[in-house]
C-alpha cells in the first residue's frame, strides 16, 4: 500500500505523453495529487501547483511518485539527487520504471536509513497463494479486450468513477503498474510467476459486500498470442459477474504481431464469457466499450450503433460519452 | 543442459512412489541411468546397478540426479554428505526440489571450487523472450487435458518413443521438472514470470525439420481455474499443428477444486480448438489419450469405444494400449 496523497515528480519530461503516468494519477485521483515536482527543462505541465519538496510535504504528500518515463532507462544522476533529497526530507517513494528504485545501492541505503519506503510497483511484493476457486462474495466486472491497448483500464476507471458518483460501491482494481500508481495498490500481474497468477487476482478481489463492484483492469487478450496466459489468469482468477467487450476498430493487426488480424466482437464474446462462467457461472456480457480515438465523432457515433444493433448491447466510448450506460447494464444484473 | 548420463540418487527413499521422478528417468531414456545410488534404510528400487560414486565415475556418468522427494522439504545432513562428494569427485548435481542446491551455502561453495554446475530445474535458468507469434518450421504436437495430472506428460512421452521406434524425427520437449530430469532440458513453465510465458514455450520448439516433431508436454487445464493461464501459454506460444486431448474418467471433480466439474471431452475439444488456431489456424485435434487406471480392462475398452464413436477420433490409453494410433494420426496430417 502506497501512501497518498502524493507529489508527482516530472523530472526533465521531454514532452507532456512522457508524463502520462502522472497525467492519470491526476485525471483519475485528483485527490491524490497535492503538486507536481518540475526540473529544468522539463516539457510536460499537470497544470497542478508547483511545489519544493518543502511546501508539498507542508501541504501533506506522503510519497514522491515518479511521474514519468526515464530517458534511456536508467536513473539520472539529476533525479537522483531530487529523490534522495526527497527521502531525507521524509517521503516515500514510488515508481513503476524498469529500472528499480531497489537496485539503486544510494537510494536503498538512505530509505533505510530514513526509515522511508521504496515502491518499485513492476515486480511483485508479496507473495500470493495458488488460486483456490472459492466463490468469493461482493460482485466484479472484467474488461476483456479484442487486443491489447483498446481501453481495457481506462474502461474500468471510468465505470468506477460513474459507480462512486452515483453513491454506489465500486472499487478500481489495479493489475499493471500504471493502475498501482493511480490508486496505491494492485498486482503487478504481468510480472507474478505463472503459477501464482490467478492466485494473485483473487487475492485483489477479495469477499466483499455484496452490492460492491470490483472494477477489474484488464490485461493482455484471450486473442494475443503473446500474452493471453495473463488474460486467462483474469478470467478465472477474478471470477467476473459481467464482462465488458473492449476494442479499438481502427487497428489492422494484433499489436506487435503483424499477420495476426483481431478477432470481432461476437468473436471475443463466444470465447470468453464459456471460459469465464467456468469459474462463475452466472458471469454475464453487458456492454461494449469502444476506443474511438481513431474516428470522428459522426463515424464514431454510427460504428457505435452498429455494434450496438449487431450485439443487442450498449456500445458506448466512455472517453466520448461516459460509463453511465455500461454502469446502468450492471445494475441490471 | 544438463550433462547425460546419470547417476540416479534415490537416498533414504521410503517407498518405490517417493522415487518416481528416478523411475521417470528409467522408463523413458534408460540410455540415461547408468545406475542407481541408494542409502542405507531405501526403499525404492529401480531394477539398476547398485553404484559407489567412483563406480558411476568409471561408467561414464556426468551428473547426480536427485530422483527422489525429500522428505520435510529440506536437504537432510545424510544427503548433503553424499552430494558434497559427488561434486568433489567430479559430479554436476541436477534437482527438481523446493529445497533448492543453489540455496545451501555449503554445495553452492563446494561446485564453485570444484567448477561443477548445480541445475535446479525448479526455477528458470534462461532469461526468456517475449513471444513474438512468428510462424516456425517444423511440427508440433500439445498434449491438452480436461484436468491437471490426467496423463499429458505420459502422452507426449510415449508419442515421442512411438515416433523414434519408427525411425521418425521426434523431440519431446518438457515444460515441467519431472520431464525435465528425464530429457535433461526444458523450461520449468509453471515457474516462469506471466509476460514470458509463451516465449519460453516458443524458445523449447524453435524452428526444425519440416517433417520434425515437438511432442510438447502440457500443463494444467483451460477448465482448471488455479493454473488455466499456463495452459493458455502454451496453446498460443506452441503454435501446435496436433492436439491430443486428454481425460481421466473417474474422477468426480477438478483436481484440488471441489465444487468444480471436469468438462466434457467435446467441451474441451471446441474450447481448445479455436484458440490453438489463433496461432495456427491449420491446426486439428487428432486423438484421445484416456487414462484408465482405475477402471477394469473390459471397463477400460469400452469405454474407449464409446469415446471413439462420440467423437470420431482414435481413443487410446496409452499405458495400456501404446501410442500407436496416435502416432498414426500424426501421420495423417
């Protein structure tokens, strides 16, 4: 568990899609974010008040979350002595970068020191148990996508953020790094040895009440050959109630694997949701989020309703036009 | 790699079960025993030359293997005597144990001074690639179960000593520790981290001959909720051409799930099918392995009558009846 609020370190950003990570902390835990932490030169601006490590630990950040991708994968020395500085002056620090925080012999030996913590949220920190397959209690909802990269986490942030706006219970389950930083916990699944992996995501979603959603971020693709063990995983260790269908029209292949055409939506749907109900055999498919980033708002608008008449479910593009038609298919499940 | 052949290591063995990865070695690559090597107080029996250290030295063999489950999980003071002279006498130590070689101080001390490699064939020794999907020459055969431990290994096992009977190109590629000792290669799959699952399965069946086969062992089940993720794994990054499915009739629920119902044969043929063909579409299922060890001959064979009319593919067990006809289906294709 990470401690929040946070301040978020931009470093030397050569552009503003280099700080994406701290881009969705603040679109999607604005509470979280007390102030950004700029060096010279950097390019990417949260339009969040710039802060000394002084004035942000005065304004109560608790850790300095790495907000932004490294250039050359390493650690600069200019970081560095941001961050030492920063854990001397009594903040935790979190960062989801190859290159681990850990494996910095300084930075190891004044968090201790200090007594301070170092999050490297891309390797795992616990050790999760072997998936038992117990029916848990509470409901979850999966995004499950046609590839990787259509939308899959952004869906489930969105759902979550309309379920709590509602007053309903909904919790964000993160289970790459990106989700980890936003929310302060999660499952590096990517990373978790494969016999644990499914223990891993029972593990995230845990009994609950049973009007709570988990909103369970996706990973991989059943239909990717290079990492759809990760999505298989999910499936049976998250034991969704109700899958939504992610997918990105515009793609002409699989990502990274050229020749691989992306399976439809009916596709994704008659493989799923049988592998799904082995684990919950109520499981259900709502609704169908869309990224259509690639479209302009009349192509987008009519390939929605297209989808929407060939599925017979609610097509939206929460980027576009919010959850509140894929939340509203929950509650009428 | 580990260095063939071996001196089998059977220790203080409490029963001739305890040594059944010894008993592996035996069965499938006799031409790797050159004998056994037992405590006093062993149970187990092999049928192999009883060997001192030396004995084995002067019969050519390269490497101890420990082909026997300790016992409270830990390498006892008794062991530990034995092995540290066998690396002194010029022995690589090979171990599929929790209990890893490398983790005692003492044999990691002893095979650095005497240049001698420990093989811990529990934990990965390569640093795999991510799978890139691309199609490889040559053919391969995955073993599928509707269960864990319903005979995939055994399967690919006796395919692969059909294969080479006939004089024909066969590799049997392992993907767990017991298959491991046996051929001296492989990748512990089940021990692998998620994003590289499915390269270390492309990594074990590179390209080949294009009249090659890889019998590739399985694991876990698609309908096993703990370990479905690793089966996935191997059906994208396998690319097979064949697939075997397999089934062990009498049991009345997933192996460690109760509650959890095995699949029909059908069920798991239109399951793996589909996805298999993701990665390659020409793929077929080509054959049942049943395993019937706990009913009566006469059960058994009608049973696998009744298989082979439901589903219109040859139904065999191989332990009782030989791979024969698997192989010839094989051929088929």
């Amino acid at each position: 568990m990470i401690q929040t609020p946070y301040l978020l370190f931009l470093g030397d950003a050569p552009d503003q899609l280099s700080a994406k990570v701290a881009q969705g902390i603040k679109d999607w835990r604005p509470d979280h974010a007390v102030g950004q932490f700029r060096m010279d030169g950097c390019k990417a601006d949260l339009g969040l008040a710039d802060m000394t490590l002084a004035q942000a630990k005065a304004a109560g950040a608790k850790t300095l979350v790495i907000g932004v991708a490294n250039r050359g994968g390493v650690i600069s020395a200019a970081w560095k002595k941001v961050l030492v500085q920063a854990l001397e002056e009594g903040f935790d620090l979190a960062s989801g970068l190859h290159n681990l925080l850990r494996d910095e012999e300084d930075l190891a030996a004044v968090a201790k020191a200090c007594g301070r913590e170092l999050h490297d949220v891309r390797v795992p920190s616990v050790e999760y148990p072997i998936a038992d397959g117990v029916k848990r209690s509470g409901k979850r909802c999966l995004a499950v996508g046609t590839d990787c990269s259509v939308g899959k986490m952004y869906t489930a942030l969105a759902m979550d953020k309309e379920m709590k706006a509602r007053g309903l219970k909904s919790s964000f389950r993160a289970t790459g790094q990106t989700g980890i930083l936003i929310t302060g916990n999660g499952i590096p699944l990517d990373a978790v040895v494969a016999d644990f992996m499914a223990g891993s995501v029972e593990w995230i979603t845990p009994d609950n009440d049973d009007d709570h959603w988990d909103m369970i971020e996706g990973q991989g693709s059943l239909f990717h050959v290079s990492f759809s063990g990760v999505t298989m995983a999910l499936i049976h260790g998250g034991q969704p109630d109700a899958l939504i269908l992610c997918h990105e029209p515009t793609r002409d292949h699989m990502r990274g694997l050229p020749g691989y055409a992306l399976p439809s939506l009916e596709t994704l749907r008659d493989t799923a949701l049988p592998l799904a109900q082995v684990a919950n055999p109520a499981c259900q498919v709502v609704g169908i989020s869309v990224n259509t980033q690639h479209m302009s708002q009349e192509e987008a608008l009519e390939y929605l309703a297209g989808v929407e008449a060939r599925l017979g479910l609610p097509a939206v593009d929460p980027f576009r036009q919010g959850a509140a038609r894929l939340v509203d298919a929950l509650a009428a499940i």
